[in-house]
C-alpha cells in the first residue's frame, strides 16, 4: 500500500517581517497562520516544529493502538504528548529531539507488556522513522 499527502505553505513579505499560512491537503488544517512570531513569540498560529510534534504524536498513537489489537486486546485508550525540541548550533537550526508521552489505559494489560509494545509503536511509527533526531519514549499505564 502506498499513500501520498500533501500540504502547503505560502509566506509574504521576507525573514521576520513575513507571515505566513499552511494548510493540509485534506483541508483539516485550513490557512493556520505562522511566521517568526508563532514560531519564536507569544504570536497566535502554529510553527513546523508544533506540526511534527502533533505528526509524532498522532503516528505513534495509531501504531500503538495497532500494537495493542494485534495482542488481543479490544478496548481502551491510549493519549500521546510529543515535545519537539529545536536548537541552534554552528550550521543554523535542527530539530533534536522528539520526546513522547503516553499514557494508556487497556483492560487485561500490565505496564511491562504496556511498556514493551509502546517501544515497538515507537520504532515502527513511520514518523520516527522519518526523524533524523534522538527520540525518547515515557509511558504511564492506568490498568
């Protein structure tokens, strides 16, 4: 199976001075304002960075609700905070890490096994596949 999406971006005006929007292909983010401002200031809007982690997030989530049917199990929950870092260094700006948290709550499962299939989810996420970063992994599990 293969899938392609699509987003786009437009930015008017140049460096700090410019604003800009992003939209999804599928229209589910529609003209989301961003610019130096949403990305560095207080601004209101979204940035790249908040995009990937919101992308992480939702990826692992998925893989991981996958992870838990394929085990057998038919019910629960799973909520995933992503935090994505970027620093500057000597070359300019670089995403460095991705850090997640998930919190599961599944009827008939143990935090060892929670754990154990988060780590799977995490390494077979298309989206941290895709990271050329550190990516780091906390789970909590209510059983």
């Amino acid at each position: 199976m293969k899938t392609t999406n699509t987003g786009s971006a437009t930015y008017e005006g140049l460096g700090k001075g410019g604003k800009g929007h992003v939209s999804t292909g599928s229209g589910a983010l529609p003209a989301q304002p961003y610019g130096f401002q949403t990305r560095f200031e207080d601004e209101p809007g979204t940035n790249p960075e908040e995009l990937i982690a919101a992308a992480h997030a939702s990826c692992f989530t998925m893989a991981l609700s996958f992870k838990l049917a394929e085990a057998g199990h038919t019910d629960g929950s799973v909520v995933t905070h992503a935090e994505v870092t970027l620093e500057k260094d000597d070359a300019g700006f670089k995403v460095t890490k991705s850090a997640l948290s998930a919190k599961g709550k599944v009827p008939g499962l143990d935090q060892a096994k929670f754990e154990e299939l988060a780590k799977e989810a995490k390494e077979g996420c298309p989206i941290s596949r895709l990271l050329d970063t550190e990516i780091t992994l906390e789970t909590k599990f209510e059983g």
